[in-house]
C-alpha cells in the first residue's frame, strides 16, 4: 500500500491549517529581516540568513499548502476501522518530531563549544540516522557533504565568521 492510499493519522483541514500558520510565520519572519537589512557595504547583513531560511519556510510551506489543496478529499474514515495503525503512526510522527527537536536544541546548546562544523555533523548524522533511519553510508555522506558546503557558502562565498568552538581553540591554540 502506498502513503497516497492510507488515511493520514490528522485530518486535512488541521494539515491546511497548521501549513497556512507556517506560511504565515515564514512571511511575517521575511518581513522582520528585511528591517534588520540584508547588505551592509561588502558584507552580510543581520538579516541575510534568517530571511534566506523564512523565505524557504514560506515557499515550501506554500507549496505543500498547494499540492494538498489539488489532491483529491479522501473518502470519510468508518470509526475503529484502523485505530491501532492511526495510533502508531501518531506514535511515529510525534517520535520523529521529538528527535528533530532534540538535535536542534543539541545543536543551540553545543554551537559555541564544539563549533560550526562538529556540531553540523552531529546534529545532520543524527537527525538522518536516528529520526529517518538512513544508513550510515548515507548518513555519513549527506552529514559532511552539508557541513563543506556550508562552509564553502557561508565562509568562502559570503565572508561570514561561524564559530569554530571553544574546545578547539583550546587545543590548537
């Protein structure tokens, strides 16, 4: 059977309603950094990134909002039909929300301490392994390609500073 073809464990409308509060953050977020100003002379400024990342949240979200809104209505769920599978696909998503919450508070808490690359490794490996169940191969893969190319982008590219961590200075300084 393929996800298309099950009834998802949250109705449509809490799905429209939940991408629409999203869009609308994402926007209210794209109009806030553009008042902390995008360029300053040759450099980024505060604003750059956050409107970078809320403009991704407003378009995905909005896209996501459109592709629902052209799927066809399933038809109404008979009461107790699937209750266990509903259950545990509540259980499933709730647990993957937990781990993303995890390493995102992983990844605030160990930022300044183990720096920008460590912490993107870490915080990308296990998301992908833990959360998604990736294989190590992938993970290991998609974990360092996104910490270089962060790198490339954010230090090569735009010149912007990201916290090598303190534990590093305190060992190769």
């Amino acid at each position: 059977m393929e996800d298309g073809e099950r009834a998802a464990p949250v109705g449509r409308k809490w799905h429209v309603l939940g991408l629409a509060l999203l869009a609308a953050a994402g926007a209210y977020a794209v109009v806030e950094s553009l008042r902390l100003g995008l360029w300053r002379q040759s450099s980024p400024g505060e604003g750059l990134y956050p409107f970078l990342m809320a403009g991704a949240v407003t378009a995905f979200s909005l896209a996501a909002l459109a592709a629902l809104m052209m799927r066809p209505q399933e038809a109404p769920k008979v009461p107790g039909a699937d209750d266990a599978a509903d259950e545990a696909d509540v259980r499933g998503i709730v647990w993957r929300v937990s781990m993303y919450l995890a390493g995102l508070i992983f990844y605030a808490a160990a930022l300044e301490a183990l720096g920008f690359v460590a912490s993107t490794v870490i915080v990308v490996a296990f998301i992908l392994r833990i959360a998604e169940g990736y294989s190590w191969r992938t993970t290991l893969a998609v974990a360092a390609g996104t910490a270089v190319g962060c790198q490339i982008l954010f230090v090569r590219w735009l010149g912007a500073l990201l916290p090598a961590g303190t534990l590093w200075d305190r060992f190769f300084n």
